[in-house]
C-alpha cells in the first residue's frame, strides 16, 4: 500500500489495555493495520483512582497486552496518579505521560472518547488527532481534530445536534477479530456448568454496577421452564441479587469473566440467544458484534441515554421497548423453531455485513490516508468552532457530569 516511508501512529488511551468494548476497537486497529503504510505505537497506563468519583476505570488486562504483544505492537506504558473528573477536561494527576509521549515523533494520533474536550488531547495541537467516539459526552471541535470516527449513525447525528463539526465526521464499525473455540471445548464448557440439554439465554459484560439492567432476568423469569436456562459471564452483583428475588437460582449460572477470546467464543457457542441489557444502552457493542458472529439472534431493549445499538443490529436482533415485549421475543424464539432460524441467519448475514475485519480496517485505513495528506479541511470553518467553544466553556461541564459513571 505504501509508496513512501510509513505513518508513525500513536495509539493513546488510559486504561488502554484493558479489555473495554473502547479499548478492543484500538488495539484491535491497531494490531490489523498495514504495516507497510503505518508505523504503529500504543501508548497506554493501568488504572488509577477518580477524584470526584468512586468509578475506577478497568486496568490492564494480560490476555489483551499479550495480544498486542503478538502483533508486534510497539508498547509504551505511562502513569497516571489520579483523575481529576471535577474538572471538565479530566485531567491527569502525577503523570508522567509527556516523558513517554512526544508529539514530534509522531504524524497522527489516534485515540477512543466520550466526545468532549479531555487531556491530555487538549495539550496537543500540533499533531492531527483521529478520535473515534464511543460515548456521548460531549464536543470538541479543536482546530486539530482531523477526523471524528462515529461508530453508529446514530452517534454521529447526536454529536452533530450538539453542535459538532459534521464535515469532519467518519462512519466506521468494530472491526472484529473473531476467535472460534472448538467443539471440545464448547462441550466442555457446557459440562462444568450443567447445561447439557438446555435452551440456554446469557450474555456477557463487565462487573459495573452503574450499567446493570433488570429487564433481561425480569423478562427471562417469565418464560423460564425447568429446561430453561440462564448464563451470565461477569456482570453487577445486582444480577446475582435479583436473581435471588425472582427465584431463579435453579435456573441461572454465573460465570467469572475471563477476556480470552476463545473461552467467550465457547461461552457464546453454548448460548441459544444472547439476551442483553445495559442501564444505558449502547452506542455500537463489541459484545453484540461478537454474538452475531456466533449467529445468535441477539434481543436487547431501548435506553434513555444511548440507542446506536438499535441500527448495528439491523434485522440480527429485536430491541424492543418493555419488559412484557422482551419476554414475548425470548419466548418465540424458545418455540418457534422457523422463526429462530430466521434470525439466526439474518444475525450471520449482519455481522458480515457490518463488523468484517478486513472490510473496516481498510475503511480506517482510508480515512488515516486522507487524513494524513489532507489533515485539515475547511480551515476557516474549524477556526470559527474552536473559538466558538472557548466562548462558551459552561457548556461543556455540563455536557460532561452525566457522563462520569460509564466514562471510556
């Protein structure tokens, strides 16, 4: 691909290794770019606590280090002593990021956000900037934002009603690397856990309390029978309570989470329907993604806050709007053994359609490309945003204080 030496790219993203639906989507382009056309770094830091919050971001994960490792990644850690979310630009406390990081030393960076304006990419005003948004916190219209990767329309509509730069904007989705367990190990995984013989509802997610949604175990209490079951791989300790209170313990199996790709593909292919739910919904889901390419028919429900996940499950899914309506499609699955096949086959067909790996790296790849021989469209434009924004910083803090608990 390349004609001339390759673009040095600086992946940067705190907690960036751990194993994040955000963080999986950069190392995972990461990993897969043309190394011929890019000279690829990754610079991450573990964990570290919140000032103003008691939400504490996921650390480093060994499975996706050694995964980058593999891809001959060029790893540089920093650290982090604190951030400071009272601020609206979250800074870093006791960090010695500008020691690792030099931002002559690179033609692009890129990195994965909640949308507003955030350090330490406030500091950086030089170098383009590739920001893939995976939340909807906010806007940043900074001069030197080259190009604004959304990974939902529906995202990207939402960012620009808020006042950001359309012209600007990129359309892409996960590229997803899907690992496949084998048999074996599929058989496995059903005898440690006594489901042979099952129909078997369950998806995975991270243990945060903050997004933990009734409505699956609600809707699976309605329609479980004794052949009925169950399979949550990590999640809130509220699912473990409320499924005491519906009395479902016969009935449901929790997992511990593990982040190796082959032990979740063997968890996904003993599934019949990945049932999801999530407090505030999804912009575009790496865990649905993954369901898809298992061709499991997903079911998931609408939220006040983010409904991308609407659109990127095309026909591969219902997202319906009520417990009653949720409980309905689990159990037309369960019994209607055409209609299951149906949505089997449309949710094989979608992640083809949306999720291919080769398909949406070459898509990045393209916007990397343009936006290195051309950083910096409609200049004028982006002169008069930046200076509207420092305008109005008021704004801005109240776009962000909503978002801290679910923060990327």
């Amino acid at each position: 691909m390349a004609k001339h030496a390759p673009l040095r790219i600086a992946f940067v993203k705190f907690g960036g290794l751990s194993s994040g639906g955000t963080e999986k989507f950069l190392q995972t382009v990461a990993a897969n770019l043309d190394r011929s056309a890019f000279n690829v770094s990754y610079i991450y830091c573990d964990t570290a606590p919140y000032i103003g919050s008691g939400y504490r971001h996921a650390g480093t994960d060994t499975t996706r280090k050694a995964y980058l490792e593999e891809a001959d990644v060029k790893l540089l850690e920093f650290s982090v002593g604190a951030k400071d979310v009272r601020l609206p630009t979250h800074d870093w406390v006791d960090t010695d990021f500008w020691d690792v990081f030099r931002e002559d030393d690179f033609d692009l960076i890129f990195t994965g956000r909640a949308g507003h304006p955030e350090y330490p990419f406030n500091r950086i005003r030089s170098t383009p900037i590739i920001d893939s948004l995976h939340l909807s916190a906010g806007v940043d219209n900074q001069f030197n934002i080259s190009r604004v990767l959304h990974i939902s329309a529906w995202s990207r509509e939402k960012w620009v009603s808020a006042g950001g730069d359309r012209s600007r904007t990129e359309l892409v989705s996960h590229p997803i690397e899907l690992a496949t367990a084998s048999p074996s190990a599929v058989e496995r995984f059903k005898s440690a856990h006594g489901l042979a013989s099952k129909f078997i509802f369950g998806f995975h997610q991270r243990a945060a309390e903050e997004i933990f949604s009734p409505v699956p175990l609600t809707a699976f209490a309605q329609v479980a029978g004794p052949d009925d079951h169950f399979v949550l791989l990590g999640g809130a300790a509220a699912y473990r309570d409320q499924a005491r209170e519906l009395g479902l313990e016969e009935n449901i199996t929790f997992v511990d989470y593990n982040s190796d790709p082959v032990f979740i593909s063997a968890f996904l292919q003993s599934l019949d329907v990945y049932a999801h739910g999530r407090a505030d919904g999804e912009v575009n889901s790496t865990a649905m993604a993954e369901a898809l390419g298992h061709s499991l028919p997903v079911v998931s429900h609408l939220s006040p806050i983010n409904n991308g996940h609407v659109e990127c499950l095309g026909m591969g899914g219902v997202v319906v709007g009520s417990t009653r309506n949720y409980a309905e499609e689990l159990k037309r699955l369960k019994t209607d053994a055409d209609y299951y096949e149906k949505r089997s086959t449309a949710a094989q067909a979608r992640f083809i359609e949306n999720y291919d790996l080769e398909e949406q790296i070459a898509r990045i790849e393209k916007v990397l490309l343009q936006a290195a021989s051309d950083p910096y469209p409609r200049r004028l434009r982006r002169r008069a945003l930046q200076m509207k924004a420092a305008a109005n910083p008021r704004r801005l803090v109240q776009a962000t204080r909503a978002q801290i608990s679910t923060h990327t």
